[in-house]
C-alpha cells in the first residue's frame, strides 16, 4: 500500500527520517510536484519511447464519437 503525504518543504526532511526509522515501512522518499509515479503511466511512457507502441491519430470528431458509444 502507498501513502501519498505532503508536508512543508522544511520538515521533509525531518519526516522522511523519522519515516525510515519505523520498521514496518519499507521505503520512504521523496517526489517531486511534476515526477509521475504512477506504474501503468510509466509503463507506457517506456513503451512509447523504445518504439513498442505507435501513436494512434485521431481527430475531435472521433473522440467525440467515443465519449458517445
């Protein structure tokens, strides 16, 4: 399980060692507010980029169509 915190930047520090301390929890780090952690989108960001899947085009028309199917 995750456990997203946000604290102010001058205590983060404070609280990722506090954190790492505690023996039941296996890894405490901290993110940046842009940095995607987020498995599935990671996954297909790296396929996108090694050439393993192709952009689909598509137009507003079609994505309309889409949302209405």
């Amino acid at each position: 399980m995750k456990i997203l915190l946000e604290v102010a930047d001058n205590k983060a520090d404070l609280l990722l060692e506090l954190l790492k301390d505690i023996s039941f929890i296996k890894d405490a780090k901290q993110t940046g507010d842009t940095e995607i952690t987020n498995p599935a989108i990671l996954k297909s960001i790296e396929d996108y980029e090694s050439g393993k899947v192709q952009p689909t085009p598509c137009n507003l028309e079609d994505l309309k169509a889409l949302i209405d199917a």
